[in-house]
C-alpha cells in the first residue's frame, strides 16, 4: 500500500516540477516551486511515519493471520464433523 502510495505521489512531484517550466510569470513560478518543495517536506515526513507505523504493525498482523487461519481450519473442520455426524456425508 505504501510503495502504491510512493508510486502516485512521485508521478505527481514529477508533474509538478515539470510543470514548473511553463509559467510566464517568474512570481507565480517562484510561489509553486516554494509550495513544491514544502509539499516534498511534509509528504517526506509522513512517508516516513507511515513505514515506521509499518514496521510495528508486522508483528501484530502476523499474530492475526495465525489466529485466522487457526479459526478457519478449526471451523472447516467442526462442520464437517456435524455434517458427517448428520450423515450428510
């Protein structure tokens, strides 16, 4: 999800500082370039929190999918000790 993310917002930056080019007026262009690169900071920034959050997040989800497959195979084959019980096997 975050090389997704990564992947959008660098089309993006790309975009923009390419677009940067095709202002006539020098003020308007310095005014986005500035807004540009405080845009790179601040996605940077939370680029960064979103992989440390990733990291500690691993861990717990893989305890999950454990507990998941745990159920699910328990649960598969509850039903069909039932259903043989049932005879409908």
């Amino acid at each position: 999800m975050i090389q997704t993310i990564e992947d959008v917002s660098g089309a993006l930056f790309d975009e923009w500082e390419d677009e940067l080019d095709l202002y006539e007026s020098a003020p308007l262009r310095k005014t986005s370039k500035r807004r540009l690169d405080e845009t790179r900071e601040l996605y940077s920034s939370l680029i960064a929190r979103m992989h440390q959050m990733e990291k500690r997040m691993d861990p717990v989800l893989e305890a999950f999918e454990d507990q998941v497959l745990f159920l699910k195979h328990n649960l598969n084959a509850q039903a069909f000790i039932q259903r043989f019980r049932e005879g409908s096997v």
